[in-house]
DNA sequence: TCGCCCGGTGCG
DNA sequence: CGCACCGGGCGA
C-alpha cells in the first residue's frame, strides 16, 4: 500500500519546531507522517491487519496548541473520554482512518487512479490517499488481506470516499461535486448552518460539506500524485505550471516587496515540488476547493512562520463563524469550514497569495481580516478551523467573547490579494501558520460577476472560474456584464466588536467608536449616510425573514458560503455581495468588488510585533504599490481587478483571566476615493498600519486610534499592562467604503463573533441610480440590527448616527 | 504512567 | 448511517 506517503516527518506533541513546509505536504493524508505501516491486529497472521496509530502531526494548527482547554467535554471527562481537547486534536487525525482492504488493493487501483479513489472506511471524511503513484514513499506495507471487505481499490491507502459526487477527479464531476457540496452543505446546515454540540460548536465536527471537501482534495493528491505536487509547489510558489500558477507568479513579482521575503522564495515546499509536473487543470475541481486551498497554498513552515509560532502559541483555535442570529437568508452563510488541511491540496493555482484573488475572483472579492486574540485556553469560538462546522451561530449564548481569548494568541494575517501573506511572519499565530488557511482567503466568483466571465478580459483561473462559471452559467448567462459590474461597490463600514464581557464598556465603546465613525464618515462628502441605530428605529429592526434578495442572489449566496471560505456580508437587491473570511479571530478580510475600484489593500499592525510590523508594512506598501502599478505583470490588477479589499485585524492582548482586548483595525481602500478623506490625525500613528496605495487608503476609526496605539504600546511591552483599556481596546473597527455603485452591506458575519449590522451610508446617487431606491432603503432598513438583548460581538456601525443627510427616505427615491 | 488513538457499540 | 460514547491499549 502505498502509503501515504508522507514525508513529512514526524513531529511530537512536544516538539515546537515547525516543519518546513517543504517537507510538509498537506495532501489530506490522513497522517503526515510515515503511514503505512502495517499492524496484524491478532498477531497472527488471520488477524486484521492495520495501520499503526496515527500521531498528531505537529504541524496543524490544533497541534500547535500546547494546552488543553479545559473547557471541552473532552477536556472535562478527559477521564472517560479519552480524547485530546477538541481544541488540539490534530487535523489529521479527524480525518477517518484510512483503512485498507486487502483485495480492493489488488485491483482496485485502476479506479482509484482515476478518481475515485475507493475508500475503506467509510468516513465521510476522505482521506486522502498518498498519492498512487508515489510509490515511494511507502514503506511497503503490504497490503495485506484485511478481514475487512473492501471496496476500495486497492489503492494502498484506502481512503474512505467521499461521495463518488465529490470526487473530483473528472473535470466533468466537478461540476457535480460543486453542487454535491453546495447541497450538503445546505442540507447539513441548520438556518445558521452551524453545528454545534450541545450549544457548543464542535470543531471536530466536521460538516458534511467539509468533508466532502476534504475527501475531495485527498481524492485528488491520491489519484494524483503529481497534484499533490502541484498542490505542493503552489503552496511554495513554485514556479507554476499552470496559467494560474503563472499568474500567481506574476503577481508576487508585482508584488516583489512583500513577495518576497514571503515564503514564496523560500519555500522548501516548492524546491521539493518543483519538478513535478503540473495537474493537468482537470483535475481541479470545484471551485471550492480551490478556494479553500488558496490558503493552503501558502508555504507553512517559513522560518519566519516559525518565529511567528514560537512567539504565539497561544492561539491555535480557530472560531467557526458565527451565524448572526439576525443573519437574514443570504446573510447568513455557510461556513465551510475547515480548512482541511487537505484543502491547500486544492490550491492549485493560487499561489497562494490573494494575488489570484483578482483572477480568481475577478468579480469581486472582499477579504476582511479580523483578528481577534484567542486565548488559548478559552477558545470560545469554534474551534479552530479545521472542522469547523459549517456555521457557528454567533448568537450562541454563551459564546465567548474576544475577551476571552488571550491577545497573544497567534497573529494571524490574512492575505491580500495578490500579496504573500500580508502580514509578517509575527502575525501568524504559532498555530495557524498562514498556509493554514482554509478560512482565510476565499476565491469567489460569482455569476453575477462582470469579471468572472469568460469574455471579462480576466484571465480564467485555473478553471476555477471556469469550473463555476460553468456551472452559474446557465443562470446567469443572460445577465448583462454591465448590469454586474454595477452591482459591486465598496462601503464603508466601522465596526465595533463588542464583548461579552463588560457591557456598560462596550456601550461606550461603541458610542466613541460610532462618533468616530460618524466622523470619518462624515468626511465622505459624497456620502449619504443612512443610518440607523439599533436604538433610535425599533421599528426598523424588525428582521425580514424574506430577504429582499432575489432567489438568484440568494442560491449564490448559498453556495458560496457553502464552500466555506467566506461570509456573504453583503447584499442587496443590487446583489452585491461581499466576502468576508476570518480565521475566526485574528484576521477578517473583507472583500467586495467594485467596477469602479481598483484593488485595495489594507493592512493592519499588530502591536505586538511592532517593528517589524512595519517592515512588513513597508514591504506591504511596496507590494501594493507595485500591485497597484502593476504594470510588469501580465496581470495588471488595475486592468482588471475592480476590487476593494478590506482587512481588519485585532490588535489584542490578553489580559488576566483571560480577559482579552482586541481591536480590529480596518483599513479600507479604494482607489478612488479621494485621499483627502483619509483618516486624520491618527493615522500617523497607525501608519504602519495603512497602505496606501496611492489613493486612498485609510484607517478607520482614528478615534480608536489613539486608543490603539496606546494600547499597541502597551501591549508590546506587557500584555498586563492592557488590562485597563479594555474597552475601546476591544473595539474593532471596520470600514468599508462604498464608492460608486449602489449596495448595500448588510451583515457581516465572522466565525465567532456575532456581527451586526447598525448603520449604512450609501452614497445618495448611488442609491438614487438604484432600480428601486425605494426598495433599497427598505432593504437596508430592514436589517437593521436586532435588538440588543444579545448582543454581538462586532457590531458594524454604518454611516453615522445621525447624519443629515442621511435621511434618505425611500420616499425620496420614490 | 499518561495521552489519546481508534475500534466498537448503542442510540437517534 | 452518523454520531456520541466507551474503553482497550498503543506509544512515548
Ligand atoms: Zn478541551
Ligand atoms: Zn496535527
């Protein structure tokens, strides 16, 4: 049998070191390290023989978690249970074991090559498989007879299937396991899609979907040994093969400054896999998965990324999002979830950086990085990525807060498009190395979208986009490219992440920071806001339990976050649509696109890791610049990016008992807005924080920035010393702006933080050019935030609280 | 000895 | 079937 091989080596609990990542090939194997082995369970040779006990592998985010939560039921009846903290038990090990069957390996294996890969045991997760081809790295397991029936192939490791729909081996299944997973996805929801064990989300619950997805990816490095390669230099950059690895390629050039030192050069990963010829595009298969494997496509193991854990151990959980209670339909979506680590499989082309983002997504993409600290021994939210159940309710009660989770917890970053990983290797939290992204970049394409199309001048990426397109096609085909274009805009959103923990400090957090808001906002000249405050139009609130968005939009919307990877924030009638994607509390991207804007980047510090913070953020502005400029590259974003990118990210610290202060920090920029709006005063302090590029980028919420420098300096020396600025602290400010184009935004949902939506400025024309202004304002009015009673950990403030102008009644627009 | 992997089982 | 449990026993 083959084995799985996997190189990788072995890693003990204990060990801290990271693993290059060249060595480190995340094909969904079911153990990274040497599998293979054969055990005759009886001893005697009529016994059934398996593989020998799998062992962490050290390498994923839950091993990077040192400590037990405690918190868990397996933590709480360690003693009967007898299994690791949910929090900590290793991706690999979700994944069913693989199981061999004797005779399936003798024959069998034809099929497996192809696509199916048989699989043994029946997990609905997949496993994947070693390679067949890779030979190799077997240590020979024989594969002997095993009592077992099998079905499968003999392909050396069975894995167990995944839905023969899934499989993705055949370009022509593609399209079906899309749905499949877009089906199960749906069915395994429940209306926030969040699974959650007894009111608790279980990470290690995987979702339907998820595994299916997972079986997917392994399904496909089985089959394919030469994608896992592929998969394998995507992740290092490699020099791609395939148009989108070239296009991966291209834009890291661009992006030289930041690309750089990222992992791209020096992924070990790549060297390894360079070689290997490219998967032919076939084998990619939906869209999903590439999307969840973008992230992947990362290098882990940096030496960089290293530093990065060390420093951060901490935080290794990864939230599943929460659904917002107040979630309407399409808001609400589905979160895929985990990243399987498999899932970088699928990264084909990406190169991992959201440089693809552009091509992958032309039409629109938003990345919202939210970093929230996560304490390591309180993961409130959902576990950690990797299972992450399809939706996490961020309604649940007792959903921790921010403030739980300990500030030092990993650093993470999310990647702007067409940047390596944005952040410095500091960022990244110890436990999710940035590679580890399942959640963190999302490659959408909708149909919607005037970019996604063929014909939109975007280069198609690695059939992804194809793949989807196909597969929207039919839908949307007769919508007209302008109408699309028309539909995505920027907006500009100040957020507010409220704890649980200390009410009243929120309140005047919130009212400091939607002064803030409003202030900068008001700055817009062109804006209108409308507004409406939770408390100020109870009427408003109610929450429409028919979204005011067609059945298009919504199945879209559906599938889309059914792939996981991101949140539908935003939508209207318009359609517009934004992504969200966090891992859950140290980064949020949001990303929207926007005809009219060029592909933004924003960047956040952490205060942590000041200085070199802001190398990375000089290197970043360099990157983006370039992007900007892009001119080099084949791709030239400008050409065809109209994206605004939006990050955020916590700057948190943890403080006694847990309690933690994040802040978020939203850059927003578009290219077109007028720089003069840019944030004022403050942002020389943040500057590290912002990018610009060129035009416009801004911080949001400069009001907060005085706290948050503060509070970066407190924190960089002490996490102590945080303990005061609690609340402000732990605002996290989001900005979106909308520029040009009608939208409306109107909820955010980020894994583990419940997301509401308070106020909107739109743009007078904008909406004034809406089809239906009218119905537009009532949409938006509608999904007014709920009621305080529970209240979210982020509430996004749109527009000011009051603005004048804001009064943009529907009757006007009648 | 300890952690917890993993097979098996019963329940829904 | 999938899933929550149990608990044997592997591996360190
Ligand atoms: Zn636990
Ligand atoms: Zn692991």
């Amino acid at each position: 049998m083959a084995q799985f091989n996997m190189p990788l080596h072995v890693q003990t609990p204990a060990e801290e070191e990271y693993i290059m990542e060249s060595h480190y090939h995340d094909n969904g194997m079911t153990s990274p390290h040497e599998m293979g082995t054969w055990m005759d369970d009886q001893g005697d040779g009529g016994g059934k023989f398996r593989l020998k006990r799998r062992r962490r592998c050290g390498q994923c985010g839950p091993c990077q978690v040192k400590e037990n939560c405690g918190k868990c039921q397996y933590c709480l009846r360690k003693d009967i249970l007898k299994q690791a903290c949910i929090y900590r038990k290793c991706v690999y090990l979700r994944k069913p074991v693989p199981r061999f069957r004797p005779e399936a390996a003798g024959s069998s294996s034809s099929n497996s090559s192809v696509g199916g890969g048989g699989m043994v045991g029946g997990g609905s997760g997949a496993t994947s498989a070693g390679s067949s081809s890779s030979n190799s790295t077997n240590k020979g397991s024989p594969q002997k007879p095993s009592t077992t029936p099998s079905t499968v192939p003999n392909h050396h490791n069975s894995q167990p299937t995944p839905s023969p729909s899934l499989h993705p081996s055949s370009s022509s299944s593609v399209a079906a396991a899309a749905q499949s997973a877009e089906q199960s996805c749906q069915l395994s929801q429940n209306h926030f899609g969040l699974p959650i064990n007894n009111g608790v989300m279980d990470p290690l619950r995987a979702s339907a979907l998820d595994q299916h997805r997972s079986a997917l990816f392994d399904a496909s490095c089985m089959l394919d040994p030469a994608r896992s390669a592929y998969l394998s230099s995507a992740r290092g950059l490699e020099s791609g093969r395939s148009p989108a690895l070239d296009l991966g390629r291209n834009t890291n050039t661009a992006d030289s400054g930041f690309g750089t030192n990222s992992s791209m050069t020096t992924s070990p990963a790549s060297s390894v896999t360079k070689d290997r010829p490219l998967p032919p595009r076939e084998q990619f298969r939906s869209p999903m998965e590439q999307w969840g494997a973008m992230p992947y496509a990362f290098p882990r193991a940096n030496p960089w990324a290293h530093h990065a854990l060390q420093a951060n151990t901490a935080a290794a959980y990864g939230f599943q999002s929460g659904a917002n209670p107040y979630a309407n339909a399409f808001g609400s979506s589905c979160r895929l979830g985990m990243p399987d680590p498999a899932s970088h499989l699928a990264a084909p082309a990406q190169p991992s950086f959201h440089h693809n983002m552009p091509f992958a997504r032309p039409d629109f993409s938003a990345h919202a990085n939210f970093r929230a600290a996560a304490p390591p021994m309180q993961p409130t939210m959902t576990p950690p990525f990797y299972p992450p159940p399809p939706h996490i309710p961020s309604s649940l009660p007792n959903f921790p807060s921010f403030s739980q989770l300990p500030s030092s917890a990993g650093h993470h970053s999310t990647y702007p498009m067409a940047h390596p990983p944005m952040y410095p290797a500091n960022f990244y939290s110890s436990f999710r190395p940035p590679n580890e992204s399942h959640i963190y970049h999302a490659q959408v394409s909708t149909p919607e979208s005037p970019f996604s199309r063929s014909d939109s001048g975007f280069p198609p990426f690695l059939g992804i986009e194809s793949s989807f397109d196909k597969d929207n096609k039919n839908r949307d085909s007769e919508e007209d490219e302008d109408d699309l274009k028309k539909k995505f805009s920027i907006f500009r959103i100040p957020c507010f992440k409220h704890t649980n923990c200390d009410l009243s400090c929120e309140d005047d957090a919130s009212l400091d920071f939607s002064k803030a808001a409003a202030e900068y906002l008001h700055r817009q000249k062109d804006m209108v806001d409308l507004t409406w405050l939770r408390d100020k139009d109870p009427g408003n609130m109610l929450l429409k339990t028919t979204p005011a968005i067609d059945d298009d939009l919504q199945q879209h919307m559906k599938r889309i976050s059914g792939r996981g990877e991101c949140d539908v924030i935003s939508i209207d009638d318009f359609k517009m649509h934004a992504f969200i994607r966090s891992d859950g509390f140290n980064n949020l991207e949001i990303e929207i696109d926007s005809p009219s804007m060029e592909a933004a980047f924003s960047k956040t510090l952490n205060p942590v890791e000041d200085a070199s913070c802001r190398l990375e953020n000089q290197q970043l502005n360099n990157s983006t610049i370039c992007e900007k400029g892009g001119g080099d590259n084949d791709i030239d974003s400008r050409d065809y990016t109209e994206s605004a990118l939006l990050t955020g990210k916590t700057l948190g610290a943890t403080h006694r008992q847990g309690e933690k202060i994040g802040c978020v920090e939203t850059l927003l920029e578009s290219s077109r807005r007028s720089t003069s709006h840019t944030c004022s005063s403050d942002c020389a302090q943040v500057s590290p924080n912002q990018i610009l590029n060129g035009d416009c980028v801004r911080v949001l919420g400069e009001t907060t920035a005085e706290t948050l420098a503060d509070q970066r300096q407190e924190e960089s020396r002490s996490q102590e010393n945080c303990h005061g600025s609690r609340t402000l602290s732990e605002d996290m400010v989001v900005c979106l702006v909308q520029e040009g184009e009608e939208g409306t935004l109107t909820e955010l949902e980020v894994p583990g933080v419940h997301v509401q939506l308070q106020e909107v400025s739109l743009d007078h024309h904008i909406i004034s050019t809406s089809s239906d202004p009218r119905d537009l304002l009532r949409f938006i009015s509608q999904h007014a935030p709920p009621p305080a009673s529970s209240s979210p950990d982020l509430v996004f403030h749109f527009g000011r609280e009051s603005p004048d102008d804001l009064e943009l009644d529907p009757e006007d627009f009648s």
